[in-house]
C-alpha cells in the first residue's frame, strides 16, 4: 500500500459519507442541525480516522488506536442513521445505507484485527 487511499475501507468509507451528506440535505431544516449534523460528523470522522492512523502507521499501536476510534464513529454513525430512518424515512428508506455501514464496522474489525497480527512496526 503506498497510501490510505488503497485501503478499501478508505474507499468505502469516503463514498459512504458523501451519500449521508447528500442525503441529510433532505432531512426537515428542523434536523440539518441537529442529526444531520452530527451524522455527518461522524460519518466523516471514519475516513478522518483512517487517514490519521495510516498516517501513523510506523507506529502500530498508535495505527490501531485510530482504526479503532474509526470503529467507534462506524457505530454511531448506524445508530444515527437507524434513529433518522425510524423518524423520518418510515423506517425502510435507510436501509441499504445502514447495512453498508454495519459492512464497513465489519470490515474494520477484520483490518484491525490483521494490523494487530501482521503489522510490522516501522521504527
């Protein structure tokens, strides 16, 4: 890997948070606010958290420690997503949307899970 940007959780992670971006921008002006945006932070806070801990990947611990906080933003981001279906969307419309995300928590787990195995300390 020469950068985050081949990482596929990278990837995926990116082009998830310019969906919810986009579709926040739909919610009442009531929510742009309030849970549009905070699940557009932590949507966005995944592929930030990639970058920094790729960024810090001469330092494994410090590597894992962001993918982890990558994780954490990953579960709020679905438990955002899955309150704002259940008000506003009737419950269905979100949910190709929420199980990327459960797909993208699982990925993660298995990335962290190799760099804890496999990574080799750079320094």
């Amino acid at each position: 890997m020469k950068s985050y940007r081949d990482l596929e959780i990278y990837q995926s992670a990116y082009q998830l948070a310019i969906k919810v971006h986009k579709m926040t921008l739909t919610l009442p002006a009531y929510e742009l606010y309030e849970q549009g945006s905070q699940v557009r932070r932590s949507t966005k806070s995944i592929k930030d958290n990639i970058v920094e801990g790729y960024g810090r990947n001469r330092y494994k611990q410090d590597f894992i420690r962001f993918l982890v906080y990558a994780q954490a933003s990953c579960d709020e981001a679905n438990s955002q997503l899955t309150m704002i279906n259940e008000l506003h969307f009737d419950s269905k419309g979100l949910n190709d949307l929420i199980s990327d995300y459960e797909l993208l928590g699982k990925k993660l787990n298995k990335f962290i899970e190799y760099v804890e195995r496999h990574w080799n300390e750079k320094s």
